[in-house]
C-alpha cells in the first residue's frame, strides 16, 4: 500500500508539473503573438486622414491660422502664421477608434522659436495625450482634453530638463501605489538639449498600468486613472472618481513649434 501511496504520489507531482509548463508554454506563446503583430501606422505622411483638430477658443475642425500641417512626412505644429498665442492651445486627434490596451510609438523634434506670448513653461513642451475625451465633448475654451499626458519638453542648453514625464489633464493616477501629489510628476530620462529626433514609445494596459519608454528605457509608470484633479472642465464634474479605461490619442500645440513622425501603434486587443 505504501508503494502505491508513493506511485500515485509522484504521478500527482508529475501532473502539476507537466500543467504549469503548459500554462507557461501557453502565455510564452501569447506574448509572442502580441510581439509579432503587425503596427499600424496611424499618420500617413500625406494628410489629415482620421484626424481631428481642436483649438481653444475655436469650433471643432477648425485649423486656425493653419498651426497643423504636414511637413516632409511629418505632423507640424506651427505658428507662422501668428503674430501672438493669445491662450490658443490645439489638439489634433486621431478619433478613427478608441484605444484601450496597446504600444503607441512616435519621433518627436522642436524647432524654431518660442511664440510670443505663450506661456514661459511651454518652450519647448508638447504632449501626447492619453486615454483622452472625444475631442468633440471638449468645451469652446477648454485648455486641455481630460487625459493622461505624456509631457515632451527639450533641453534649454544647460541643467536637467527631463522628458516623457506624467501630467494629468483632469485626472488623478497612482505612482508606487499612491495617488500623484502633483499636476506634472518628472520622469527619470535624461536631457535631450539638441533639437534632434527622440523616440517615445508608450505601454498602455487599459488604466491598470502605464509604462512611458524613451530610446528604449522606460523613465514612469503609473496606474488608475480616473477623472479627478484640480483641472476637471465643467461637463466633467459629475464623473469624478470614473475610471478612464479607454480612449483617444492627441498631439498637443502648446506655444512652440515642433514636429511628429512614424506614429504608429499596435493594439494588444
């Protein structure tokens, strides 16, 4: 009887054994499915084609003073055309569909001069915003869509000034588990003072994660997002505490100009 004890025994051992290097081989194979999917690319290099522009102050799709446009392949945000800001924050966002759980990849690059009259903060700043509102829910006057940004600033010449760092348009995340003291959180990238080409690259897994990555080193993390902060537009305020889950992917035009390319995403879903 002891033996059979001992027989049955092991053979019970072997089985679990045997089902987790299933289960291990199951979730090694999925994450390569999700490796080798293809990216899409989501700007074409050409035109505007499921983009939508919003500019405070003006009606939806209305490019003012032409701040959006294409450039040798590239997504341009410029100001030749001003002669001051006045407050004329601009988003143009990709509403073809709503992302939720994917890997977003990007160039970015600033050029030219700071605008007259935008504000000191916003030379050399732009942001990819996040999980954001369907531009056509944003108030006439609204700065900023309720999303998570993805802060791109270059370097001033001298000191620190990093990059992909986390800020929060209406909305409250946790880092390490803790909800974010401040507005903006800096990530740990380093300066990147000439205006040269910089990879960004975005993890996104629904609101239980975020990894923001540059030239391959992810510099933040967080979680939970969820409406809240102290930058929550009028029609918003009833949806305080909301879990953001999903969303649209924004370009920001904040004051200085600057330039996008291979804007591409892969969707885990």
């Amino acid at each position: 009887m002891k033996d059979v004890k001992s027989t049955f025994t092991s053979l019970v051992g072997l089985l679990i054994i045997f089902c987790f290097i299933i289960i291990y081989n199951n979730s090694e194979q999925v994450d390569d499915i999700k490796e080798i999917n293809d990216w899409e690319t989501i700007f074409n290099g050409e035109d505007f084609d499921g983009w939508e522009i919003k500019i405070r102050g003006e009606e939806l799709g209305n490019n003012f003073k032409n701040t959006f446009k294409v450039n040798d392949g590239s997504l341009k945000v410029s100001y030749e055309n001003y002669e001051n800001f006045d407050d004329r924050f601009g988003h143009i966002f990709y509403t073809k569909s709503k992302f939720k759980n994917y890997h977003l990849s990007l160039e970015y690059k600033f050029s030219g001069e700071h605008l007259k009259g935008a504000p000191g903060w916003s030379i050399k700043n732009s942001g990819i915003m996040l999980h954001s509102q369907h531009p056509s829910t944003m108030l006439l006057d609204q700065d900023f869509p309720v999303s998570s940004e993805v802060q791109l600033l270059g370097g001033l010449g001298t000191g620190e000034r990093s990059t992909a760092n986390m800020c929060s348009p209406g909305i409250d995340v946790d880092i390490n588990s803790e909800k974010a003291k401040y507005h903006c959180v800096n990530s740990n990238s380093k300066t990147y003072h000439n205006d040269d080409w910089v990879k960004v690259e975005v993890i996104v897994k629904s609101n239980s994660i975020v990894h923001h990555i540059v030239e391959n080193d992810t510099v933040i993390s967080y979680s939970n997002l969820r409406v809240g902060g102290d930058k929550i537009p009028a029609n918003y305020l009833d949806r305080v505490g909301e879990s953001l889950f999903e969303g649209y992917i924004s370009l920001q035009s904040e004051g200085h100009p600057v330039e996008f390319r291979n804007i591409k995403i892969k969707n885990f879903d």
